[in-house]
C-alpha cells in the first residue's frame, strides 16, 4: 500500500498560477485600459478643439455681421418755385435711397421713416413699409415726400431764400432692423442718415448735397 501512494499522478504544472502572476497580469490589463481612455479622451478633446477654431473663423469671417450702409443719391424737387409756394400747392420731394447690405444673410427692416427740414421745421414726412434688403445686394427705392407748403410760407427766412435763389433744406431717414445667420448670430442695427440739400429754385437743380450715414446698434 505504501508503494502504490508513492507512484499517485501529481496534478498537471499548467493549472497552478501563483498569486504574484495574477496581480501582474491585472496591473497590465489595467494600464491598457487607461491608455485606451487616454487616448480617447484626446481624440475627442482635439475634434472638439478644431470645431471651436472652425466656429471662430467662420465668426470673424464668413458670419461676421457687418453694418448695412444706407445712401443717398439723389434728391429732386417737384414743382418748388415762388409760383407754387403761394398758390398753395405742395412741393414734391423724391429721395433716391440706396440700402447695401454686405452679409451673407437678408438684412430684414422694419418703417423707414423719412422727415424733411426747413430752417430746423419739418415740412414734411413720408414713410414707407417694412422690406428687406438681399444677403449681398444693393437694394434701391425712392422716397416720395409731399413738403406742405403752408408750413414754410410761416418761416420768416423764406422770402429772401427765394431772392437769393437758393433755398436749404435738410432730410432725416432712419431705418431699423436686423441680420440674423442660422437662427444664431443676430444683430440689431439702427441706420440713420442725415442730408442737407440745398436746390436753385429757378431749375430745380441741386447745387450742393452733403450726408453724413450713422449706425447705432
């Protein structure tokens, strides 16, 4: 009996793994696993770095919001003489108004309100109804200002005004609106243009136009 427990099969060497192995192969499983985070977190770190570099230049750029430039560029009186002004008739003041709009989106507006001065009195208005200007594009009108003719006979300065032949006046416009791209840039403008004109009375002509455009946000 003692022979045959002496010959008895030991177990095979492959199924015994000592506990220092075992603690090693985690320790090496574990750093795998940090690498792969590590490097995930890079990758989505970078791609959220090149949208935001993308975003800004696409701001400063493409959607960077400019201020749309009002002009005007002609003024022409109807029917303004001594003749006209005495019999009561109203004097036509047409403004050739310009709106450019540089932004790759519509430049949406609402009234354009058109006031026209004598000797710092208004004399006329005209207004006209909300538009919009084209992403890129130059968007023209005209502005018909019907001047009441009583209100200037009541101005002192008028008489000699008509003598000298020359007689000043001076335009407010004032268009407010706004550029909006994609529903997130948005921007509120108020442009505002101030003319002073002043016109023979004999040919209607203009002898001398001066304006000076504001922009206000």
């Amino acid at each position: 009996m003692a022979a045959r427990e002496q010959v008895k099969p030991l177990a095979p060497a492959a199924y015994w793994i000592s506990s220092d192995g075992g603690e090693a192969m985690s320790v090496q499983i574990h750093k795998l696993r940090q690498r792969k985070y590590i490097k995930c977190c890079g990758c989505i770190t970078a791609l959220l770095l090149i949208l935001v570099v993308i975003v800004l230049i696409l701001m400063f750029t493409v959607f960077h919001i400019k201020n749309p430039d009002i002009k005007m560029n002609a003024i022409n009186f109807q029917r303004l003489g001594l003749q006209t002004l005495t019999s009561g008739e109203n004097v036509t003041v047409v403004a050739d108004v310009s709106i450019k709009n540089p932004n790759v989106a519509t430049f949406r507006f609402s009234n354009i309100t058109t006031t026209v001065y004598y000797d710092s009195v208004v004399v006329g208005e005209a207004r006209l109804p909300p538009g919009r200007a084209k992403a890129r594009r130059t968007l023209r009108m005209n502005v018909t200002v019907d001047i009441v003719t009583a209100q200037i006979l009541a101005i002192p300065s008028l008489p000699s005004d008509l003598r000298s032949g020359a007689l000043s006046m001076r335009s407010y416009t004032k268009i407010g609106g706004r550029v909006k791209i994609l529903n997130i840039f948005k921007k509120y403008v108020v442009v505002e243009l101030n003319c002073t004109v002043t016109v023979n009375t004999t040919s209607q002509a203009i002898k001398d136009q001066k304006c000076n455009p504001r922009v206000s946000l």
